[in-house]
C-alpha cells in the first residue's frame, strides 16, 4: 500500500478489496516524530 500526503498524526486506515467481512483490513499508522530523512518511509502494520 502507497500513501502520500498523509498528516503526521496517527490516523486509522481501512483497506478493501471486496465487499465481504474478510475482504477487508484495518490498522493504525503515524509517522515518525522527527524529521525524516527520506522522502519515502517504510512501515508495517498489523491488520484487524
């Protein structure tokens, strides 16, 4: 999953990709405090 302009305070997410219970995922993802120091982070995130 790609995400770009998001805000740097913790947000949750929902992804589908389908109409089903189990067609589907939600987590929680916020960015590092400090700055960064690239322009593409990478993060991993547990699906409920």
């Amino acid at each position: 999953l790609y995400l770009s302009g998001i805000s740097s305070k913790s947000q949750s997410w929902t992804v589908r990709w389908g109409n089903q219970a189990d067609q589907q995922c939600q987590f929680a993802f916020s960015t590092p405090d400090s700055e960064p120091t690239t322009s593409v982070l990478q993060g991993t995130a547990q699906c409920h």
